[in-house]
C-alpha cells in the first residue's frame, strides 16, 4: 500500500477555467507539463476560444508528448523555460508550475513581463506552489541550471515536515531523488511566495499596481494580475472568497498532517527524526539585495 495525495494544479480547474473566461484569455503559455492533466483543460479552453496553448517543459513524461504531438492546438517546447521564454510572443494567461525555486519563479514572472510590456497585453500569471512546502523553501529539479549566488545548499535525500524547519533524513515530504530541498527555510530569495512579493515589490516600486489572490489549497494556487486590465475588478470579486479563505487554508493542513503521518507510517518511523548530515546544513551564502527595475 502507498499513500497518495492531491497534488496537481488540475484540482484548480473551476477557478483556472473561470480566470480564463473572466479575462477572455485565448493564447496560454504553460510553464511544466509532467503528464499533461492541467495541459488537457487548458487545451480544451483555447481550442474552445479560438486560440492555442504553448507548454514549456524540457523534460515531460511520454504520455505528455505523444498527446501534445497530436493536438493542433498545442505546441511543445522541450526548453527550460528561463531559455526559451524571451523567444515567445506575450501570452494572455502565464501558468507557472515549474521548477519551484526563488530564481526561476521570480525570472520567470519578470520575463513574462516584459513580453507583456512590449505587446501591450495585461499581465496574468497563474503560480502552483505558493503554499507550503515551496512557499519559503527552494526546491531544485535542477540545481544546476540555478547560479551560484541564487542557489541555496540543498539535499536530495531529505524531507520537510510542518512542524519543524530542520530537514530530515529519508523522512517528510520529499523527492525520492526528483527533486532536491533546500537546507534551510526563510530568508532572502527562498521560496516560490517570496519570489511573488519580490516581484510585486519592484513593480510597486515603479507605481504599479498588482493585484494578488492566494487559495491556500493543494500547495497553494497563486493568482496575479495588472489591476488597470479591464476585467480586473470583475476577476477580484470572483476570487474574493477564495483569497486566503482560513477555512480551506484549515483544510489543507489537515491533509497535510494526514498524509505526512502516512509517509511516517510507510517509512517505519519509531524514534526522533534523522536531522540532516552536518555537510547538507551548510550555512547559505548571504545574497544581493533583488534588483528594483
């Protein structure tokens, strides 16, 4: 027996859907595939809509390609997506889920950006992740296509658990080898939700104004859009219910706690938690100030 848990973007799909409706979003630029569930609904909406889907992912399942190599309203590009994102044409809707770490989020979102600058096209980003366990804590698909000085020290056999900001050892929410965890949580440039408000930072800093949704469910779903669009306040009121909503967000560390004690279950867990080797808990280097633009 193997726990299971609601883990895809794709449990999102009404209020996605309805994001999309709102803002008459035709042309969607998805950032991760895997095994293509959140592609198939957001396919079916630009087909229906008169327009077509762009997926970045370098590295896909097979089940992915082979149905993306076969719909015309799809095109797969098998770049990482900080290479490839200033190539395209600005988007009506971003969906980013990922590589989820500071540096990629937060360049992801700036290159977003500045396509929609250019094209004269509103901003509207949809982000997995900005809950726990990525929200304060890196997490690295691939460590090394992050800069050194943006890279925290990190370990691929060590897990996360709520209660505690230590890593442990073959223990908690881990990757299995799929991804590697940072070391330590919080502090400058760590974490998906802290690439967000950085990034919300500098526009503000420039006057501008973001408006941004949080829906503290399945890892949190993050909603960020330009509050001068003309679909904004229809878009705001839509999600004002879900925005931090303390009940789901009760909900999903209910469910969190329940799967983590499945994982402690599986893995036999009697005793106190295997803290991290002492060569995993390096100190980070202290980074930058973030870049205002």
């Amino acid at each position: 027996m193997t726990g299971t848990l609601i883990h895809s973007m794709a449990e999102f799909e009404a209020i996605i859907i309805d994001t999309l409706v709102c803002a008459g979003a035709r042309h969607i630029v998805e950032i991760g595939a895997e095994y293509g569930g959140m592609s198939q609904l957001l396919a079916a909406h630009a087909a229906d809509a008169g327009g077509s889907l762009t997926s970045i992912d370098p590295a896909p399942k097979p089940e992915f390609v082979h149905w993306a190599d076969s719909n015309p309203h799809v095109r797969h590009l098998a770049f990482p997506s900080l290479e490839i994102m200033p190539q395209l044409r600005a988007a009506d809707a971003w969906v980013i889920d990922g590589d989820h770490n500071y540096y990629t989020v937060y360049h992801e979102l700036m290159n977003a950006d500045r396509l929609c600058r250019r094209d004269r096209t509103p901003l509207l980003a949809l982000l997995h992740d900005v809950s726990w366990p990525a929200a304060r804590r890196d997490l690295y698909y691939a460590p090394d296509r992050i800069p050194d000085e943006w890279r925290h020290p990190h370990c691929w056999d060590s897990g996360v658990t709520l209660d505690s900001p230590e890593i442990v050892r073959h223990r908690g929410f881990r990757g299995m080898g799929q991804f590697a965890v940072a070391t330590h949580i919080g502090g400058p440039r760590n974490g998906v939700l802290t690439a967000v408000e950085d990034f919300r930072a500098t526009q503000q800093a420039a006057g501008r104004a973001l408006a941004w949704a949080e829906i503290p469910a399945v890892f949190g779903l993050g909603i960020l859009f330009d509050t001068d669009a003309p679909w904004s306040a229809d878009l705001a009121n839509r999600l004002h219910l879900y925005h931090g909503n303390p009940l789901i967000a009760a909900l999903e560390a209910n469910r969190l706690r329940n799967y983590l004690a499945v994982l402690d279950w599986q893995d036999g867990f009697t005793g106190a938690p295997s803290l991290a080797a002492p060569a995993c808990a390096d100190r980070p280097t202290p980074l930058p100030a973030v870049p205002v633009n």
